[in-house]
C-alpha cells in the first residue's frame, strides 16, 4: 500500500510539482530501505 502510494505521488511530481521531486525522492529511498525489516 505505501510503496503504491509513493509511485503514484512520484508520478504526480514529475508531471506538476518537479520543485518538491527532491524530497519525494528522499522518500522513496527511506521506503525501499525499510522494505528489508
């Protein structure tokens, strides 16, 4: 559910917000890391 979540909004800040892309990065990143617990 979260990994869905954070594709849909990295699809969203690509096509509107590319100033916030740096943190949802950031989040993506968190997110994959935390996958392994």
């Amino acid at each position: 559910m979260f990994q869905s979540l954070v594709g849909s909004l990295l699809w969203l800040v690509r096509c509107a917000r590319p100033d916030i892309a740096f943190a949802v990065h950031r989040v993506t990143r968190h997110a994959h890391a935390s996958t392994g617990d």
